[in-house]
C-alpha cells in the first residue's frame, strides 16, 4: 500500500507533535529520504522556538492590580444574593467580604484543594507556592504585611500563628534583602511567606509551613509552574518553598544556602 | 435573569490568578495593544464570573478562559468594525508596545525575533490567535478546535497557511543575518 502523499498540514501535525500515530512512520520514512522535507521541519521547529523566545517572557511580567481586582468575584446583586446561601455556615460571617482579595483567595483555596485531591496531584505544595509567589511578588507596594524593618515582630508573629519558631534567613551575602513577610493561607493549616528583592528588583519568596502530616524528608526538588522556578524540600514536619523568576542553578545556589542556615538553629543568631 | 442559587459556584480563584499571564498574552497577540489588551483581559474577567456557571468545574479553566476572550474580542471587534478602528500591529519601528522584545532571549537575536513578531503582527488575527495557541500555548489541535468553536480541518488549514506566511516571509531563512537590517 502506497502512503498518502505527504501534506503541509502533515508537516505542521508533526513538528507540533500532534501527528496521529498512523501517519507517523510514513512521514518519518519521508522525512529520511526527502531533504527538502527535512529541510521544511528543522525550519517550522526553528520558528517555533524563535516565537517561544519572542512571547514567553510575557508571562514574568507583573500583572496590574485592575486586572487581579478582576479576577475576584465581582460584587453585585447577583453574587451577594446568591452567595450566603451557599456558602457553608461558617463561611457566612464573611460572605459579605467574599469579594476583597485575601477572602477571596481563602475560599478559591478550597476549590483548588478539592481539584487537586481528585487528580491525585502531587505537586500541590510547589504549584500553591509558586501561585503565591506570582501574587505577592508582584506587588510592588504591599508585597507583605510586616516590613523588615520590624523583622523580630514580624517572626514573632508568624512564630504564633503558625504554632512553631520560624525565622527568616539572611540572604544578604547572596544580594537578597529581606522585604517582610505575612501569613498566607496553605492546604490545611497558615504557611509564612518572607519576600526577598535583589538590587535589580528582583523578588524571591520563601514559603514555610508545618506538614499537616508528618512525613519523611526529601530531596531538594525542582518545579517550574507558570513561569516561576520553585525548589522545595521537607525537613523536620516543616515543608519550605523557594520561588522566583530566577534561572535555575541561582535558585537552586540559594536554596541551598537557605537549608544551611535553617538547619543550624545553633548558628542563628539570638533573639 | 437571576441565576438559581447553588448552580454558580465561584471560579477557582488561584486558577484564575495563575491563568492572568496567558490570557494577557493571548490578549496582546488579538489585540497588538498592551492597555488594548488589558481592557480585554479586564472584560474577559467580568464575564467569567457572570458567565462561571457555563464553566464545567474539573475542566481546564485555562482554555474555557480562552473561549471567553475570543468570544468577547469577536464581538467587541464587530462593534468596532462600524468605526473602522483598524488594528495595526507593524506600524512601530519595534512592532509596537505590544510587541516589545525582551533584551535577554534564549537563542535568537533581538533583531530576529522583533523581525518574527512583526511577521506575526501581518497575519489575520484568525491565523495569528490560532498559532500562539498552537505554537507557544501547545494545546491539542482539537482543544484549540473547541475554544474557538471551529472545525479541527480549520484549526489546521490556518496553522498552515500562517506558517506559510511566516515561511515566505522569511524567504531566506530566519537565522541568515541577510534578511535582517542590523541596527547599530
């Protein structure tokens, strides 16, 4: 049986990798045998790369506030009609305030954890953080709720809140400043979020919370979501997350740094 | 008409922070107008969550998002279209404030990939909204058939004939420094 002679539209299929797999070995047996074929795929497949180079970096730019205001439930007769009847009895108090940002992010929270429970995904720690990170850090003016310049109080704070001594890392050998931190809603219990910037106005975070259950340690793990890098690793119930817009050995250079100095409580200094 | 309570759940919200980067992308690439392109997400949002009971909870709400954006940029460019406010994409030395390149890129010269987006801006926006979903958003060509409701066999005859623009108008090939004006 002759193949079907082979189209543009095959040749499209295939540098997209959507190319049944019925086609498949005849075009690859085309593509071997035809230079002007082959010459045809490494071009599209150098086009695409050049319209990822030229349209990626979109996504790292910060979003407005109009457009994060927008991704809220809007107010209105409809939404505050129909919302405390829904919403489970202890939810009510704040059904009124269901559109202001924070509320609104508690309550997409539990949206999220259900879906991600369904799908069995196991990355809900790195994706949340990175979700947090992109929310946060983009904020320029009230990326935290505590400034460093009011670090002890601000560590004291999150100490209470999330039921365990936390502290912020020094990062200023690396060129990390630490900007503040506040409390952001986790899977089950509150997380601390400390935001770093560099010299270049480049943010980090650091995301920490205690492990809901105890579980063992792990490796320094490495996931990209949604144009943030995230390294993240478990030790001692308490689960950490390093995320930026940062290549991937600097991130991981400084997660490294940051493990050290939270594994030698000794070496901290006094408080 | 007021909706019934208990049928129109809130959209995930994080889904719809952690969606924002795309959908204003996708809103440039309609729209070739970075503020342009804001309104759009903007409206986009608004009609989400008025239309959030038309969204099946558990599917991608990325691609439902998407849906929406076209549909509100259809009609808001029928409108538009009595007023002949005609979109121009190449118009600016650099392709515009929508398509200003990043000085730091991977592996291509500025100039080259300012020179691709300005290919991209010529195309018909139904060319050019169907490669970035394509291309640099990779969803299955049947996905891409369903968010702008037209046929797979189009979603494929217009990713062609963009590539084939794209193709011609790089005639000599992206990566010959003999097609590009270098600047000093």
């Amino acid at each position: 049986m002759n193949p079907l002679p082979i189209t543009d539209t095959d040749v499209s299929a295939y540098v997209d990798g959507q190319l049944p797999a019925a086609r498949l070995s005849s075009f690859e047996e085309a593509l071997a045998n035809d230079a002007a074929l082959a010459a045809r795929v490494t071009q599209l497949r150098q086009h695409n790369a050049m319209l990822h180079d030229a349209f990626d970096p979109w996504l790292a730019e910060p979003l407005p506030d109009r457009l994060i205001a927008a991704a809220s439930a809007p107010e209105g007769p409809a939404a505050s009609a129909s919302a405390p009847k829904r919403a489970p009895r202890w939810m009510l108090p704040t059904a009124a305030a269901a559109a202001t940002l924070v509320v609104g992010i508690g309550i997409g929270w539990f949206g999220r954890d259900a879906l991600l429970q369904r799908d069995g995904t196991p990355t809900t720690f790195a994706r949340q953080a990175a979700l947090t990170h992109a929310l946060y850090a983009s904020d320029v003016n009230r990326p935290v709720e505590i400034w460093a310049a009011e670090e002890k109080r601000l560590v004291n704070w999150l100490s209470k809140r999330l039921g365990f001594a936390v502290r912020a890392p020094d990062l200023n050998t690396l060129g990390f400043a630490l900007v503040g931190g506040r409390l952001v809603a986790g899977n089950e219990m509150p997380a601390a979020l400390f935001v770093y910037e560099n010299a270049d106005k480049q943010r980090m975070t650091l995301q920490v919370r205690r492990q809901a259950h105890p579980g063992g340690e792990t490796a320094f793990r490495y996931a990209f979501e949604d144009g943030v890098g995230v390294y993240y690793w478990i030790e001692d119930n308490c689960s950490y997350a390093l995320s930026g817009n940062l290549d991937r050995a600097q991130l991981l250079a400084i997660g490294r740094v940051v493990y050290g100095q939270l594994a030698a409580p000794e070496a901290a200094p006094a408080r | 008409m007021p909706l019934p309570p208990g049928t129109d759940p809130p959209l995930p919200q994080p889904d719809l922070l952690a969606a924002l980067p795309r959908l204003r992308r996708y809103a440039r690439v309609l729209t070739g107008d970075v503020t342009r392109a804001d309104d759009l997400v903007q409206d986009t949002l608004a009609r989400a969550w008025e239309k959030r009971r038309l969204w099946a909870a558990g599917t991608d709400l990325r691609a439902w998002l998407f849906t929406v954006m076209h549909n509100v940029f259809v009609n808001q460019r029928a409108l538009a279209r009595h007023e002949r406010h005609q979109v121009s994409l190449d118009s600016e030395e650099e392709g515009g404030e929508a398509w200003r390149i990043p000085v730091r890129s991977m592996q291509y010269t500025r100039m080259e990939l300012i020179e691709l987006t300005q290919h991209v801006g010529r195309l018909p926006v139904d060319q050019r909204e169907v490669l970035l979903l394509a291309v640099v958003e990779e969803m299955r060509y049947e996905d891409i058939a369903s968010t702008l409701a037209i046929p797979v066999g189009t979603v494929m005859s217009r990713l062609s004939r963009a590539r084939e623009k794209l193709r011609a108008a790089f005639a000599d090939g992206p990566g010959t420094p003999s097609s590009l004006k270098i600047v000093k």
